[in-house]
C-alpha cells in the first residue's frame, strides 16, 4: 500500500510529538521519582534515578538540578571526601554553565575550600557575592566571607563584613543577629591584640544587645561573650552573675551550660571564693556521665562535637584535635583548676588525687604539667597550703 507524501509528513509529525510527549513524561517521572526517593532517605535509590535522568536525558531541563541533587546526595554520603565533593559540584558548573543551579553549586565549593585553604575560600565567596548580587544565600555567604577573615585573623575585614549582612536584603533576623555577635567577638579579639579596654567595653555592649535573640544558640554565646569581656575587664563580681545567669538560660545546651559553669566557678575563684569555686568545677564535673577524668573528658568530647554542625564535625575529626574548637580543653583545665581550690582550702589529699588522676591521663603537655608541679606544692604543704 502505497502512502502520500502529505500522510508520510503528517505520521512523522505525530510521531514526533508523540516521542516528545513521552521524553517530557519520563523526563519528569525520573525526577519526581528520584525526588521521592530522597525525601525517604533512600539516597542511593535517589542517586541511581537522577543518574538514569542525565544519561537518558543530558539536555533536560532538569539536568541541571539532577547534577546539583547528585552532588547533595554526595556530600550526605561521603562528607569527609572534600576532593570528591569539589569533583561532583564543579560538575555542575563545568556541564551547565549558565544554569541558575551553578550560584547553588558554587557556595557548596567555597565551604569546601573553607576547610583547608580559607584564601581559596575567601575568593570564591567574593567572587560569588559580586556575580550573584541580591541572590538569597548572599547573607549567609557574607557571614561565612565574615568567618574565613576571623580564621586568618583579619580583624579589620571580619567587622567590616560581618556588620554588612545587616543591610542585605532578605538576611534573617537569626543572622543578623549572629552576624552581630560576631562584630562583639572581633572587639574580643581586638583587645587580646592591642590591650585596649575600650574594646571590651564596646563588645559587651555588642552582645547585650542580642542577648534576647530569638535563636537561642545566638542568646547564650552573646551572654558567654558578655561575660567573658566582663571578666577581662576585672569585674569578676559582675562576670559570675553574667555566668550565672548563662548557666539557666542554657540549661538544655550541654556545650553551652558547661562553658559557663566553667566561667562561673573561674569568677568566684578571681575573687577569692575559693569554696564556691571549688563547687562549680565540682558541678561542671558532675553534669557529665562517668566517674574517672578520662570518662568525663571523653563525654565531653561528645558534647561538643554534637553541638556544631556537620560541617564543623568533619573539621575536628579531620584534623584529629580540638586546637580549632573552643572549650575542648574546658574538663582538664577543670581539673586543674579545681585541685588548686582544695590546696588552697587545705584538702590537699583530695587535690592530690585528682591531679595525679589527670597527670596519668593526660597527653597534654601544658596539663601534665601544671598537674605534676600543683601536685608537688601540695605534696609539699601538709602544714598548710602556700600561696
């Protein structure tokens, strides 16, 4: 049987159409299904499905994101491959260049740089924030940009960045706030540079004012901050009661309520509550599970880790310390601290006997050494403590 070439034309029409019908309806099905997947928690599933998508379908419209979910599922799988991680994300950049999921893709590099090359990190962020200006990860780039100055110690950039995520459009109140926080931070920081008490002055006035924030992580590091400054400026009466007040307002924040029984028990002892002192290292002691200093130290650890992000996790186990983690050492210096309290109150049986538990634990040299030679004064002093 012979077809016309007008009937030939229109088969090829409507075979045409109904071949794009079916590559959208698969296009979308594949995407819909893999999206299913990953709000599941089968990521593998998910991944496999969104592979399928950019191999069946390269010049999707949904490639693009299917390249930017895929490296997601990566970094939810393998956080700590970070050369991996780079890979899967500038694939993004590389396949799809002028897809809106590249300022997506490019703010996951920065913080992957951010990890160990903060100049790198710097760079792509401020490349970012000059491409993708009134993008909405634009505050949160500027407070991390804020973060990576403080890192390399670049006060001057620090607070000028982290002051400028109060005037970008759509920044949350939670960051501003934060960001806030942060400029009070580098005052603190100023001060152990330049001496200059004006600085402390000015930083707890800084973090007074988000001291009622509504994010609560943000209400109890300003109060820390604020009674740190007090401390340093020898207000030690008025630094416990800011500790103090801390300790409630972080009752269900482990890492935070232990940071300041820490600062509360250190302001009695400056002020010569030597007793009272002695409790709160007691107390701080007490909140965490185990009866030896090796047990306590090592809950500790756990507290810590579990009140920072993924991200900050990844940074601490990578580096196999707590150099970059503020507080990590708060337990052994406890310790210390508590055994010179109860020398100074004439316990020195019991001094001794948490020193020479820590002095035996410790690999810190600092600890080991101001155990052993606290220790050795107490030894020494069974007539009575010396000052």
């Amino acid at each position: 049987m012979k077809v016309s070439k007008l009937a030939f034309l229109s088969l090829s029409i409507l075979f045409l159409c109904m071949t794009c019908f079916v590559w959208g309806a698969d296009d979308a099905t594949l995407w819909d299904q893999a999206q299913a997947k990953y709000q599941s928690g089968d990521l593998s599933e998910a991944a496999d499905l969104l592979s399928q998508l950019l191999d069946q379908f390269p010049s999707s419209p949904k490639a693009p994101p299917a390249q930017l979910q895929l490296a997601r599922i990566k970094l939810k799988q393998t956080p700590e491959d970070t050369q991996g991680l780079l890979t899967a994300f500038n694939l993004v950049k590389t396949k799809y260049p002028s897809s809106p999921e590249v300022a997506d893709a490019s703010v996951h590099i920065g913080y992957l740089h951010s990890r160990t090359d903060a100049t790198q990190a710097i760079k792509d962020f401020k490349d970012f924030l000059a491409t993708y200006q009134g993008h909405d990860q634009c505050a949160r780039v500027t407070r991390a940009l804020g973060g990576l100055y403080l890192r390399n110690l670049d006060l001057d950039n620090a607070e000028k960045t982290f002051d400028s995520v109060k005037s970008i459009k759509g920044a949350s109140p939670d960051l501003v706030d934060e960001s806030t926080m942060q400029s009070g931070f580098v005052k603190i920081m100023r001060y152990y540079h330049s001496k200059d008490r004006s600085q402390l002055e000015t930083a707890v006035d800084i973090l007074s004012k988000v001291t009622a924030s509504s994010s609560k992580d943000v209400q109890a590091r300003a109060q820390l901050g604020a009674a740190e400054a007090t401390l340093l400026l020898g207000q030690v009466e008025e630094a416990g009661d800011k500790y103090e007040a801390a300790v409630q307002a972080c009752g269900d924040q482990p890492y935070y309520r232990g940071i300041a029984l820490y600062g509360a028990a250190l302001s009695s002892e400056e002020a010569g509550k030597i007793e009272q002192a002695a409790d709160g290292y007691a107390a701080l002691l007490k909140m965490l599970s185990g009866s030896s200093i090796a047990e306590k130290d090592a809950a500790w650890q756990k507290v810590c880790l579990s009140s920072i992000g993924d991200r900050a996790q990844v940074a601490v186990k990578r580096d196999g310390t707590w150099k970059r983690f503020p507080g990590g050492a708060t337990i052994q210096e406890s310790v210390i601290h508590q055994g010179r309290c109860l020398y100074l109150m004439g316990r020195f049986d019991d001094a001794i006997k948490v020193l020479s538990e820590l002095e035996a634990y410790t690999t810190n040299s600092w600890a080991k050494t101001r155990a052993t030679r606290l220790k050795q004064r107490c030894q020494n002093a069974k007539g009575g403590p010396q000052r």
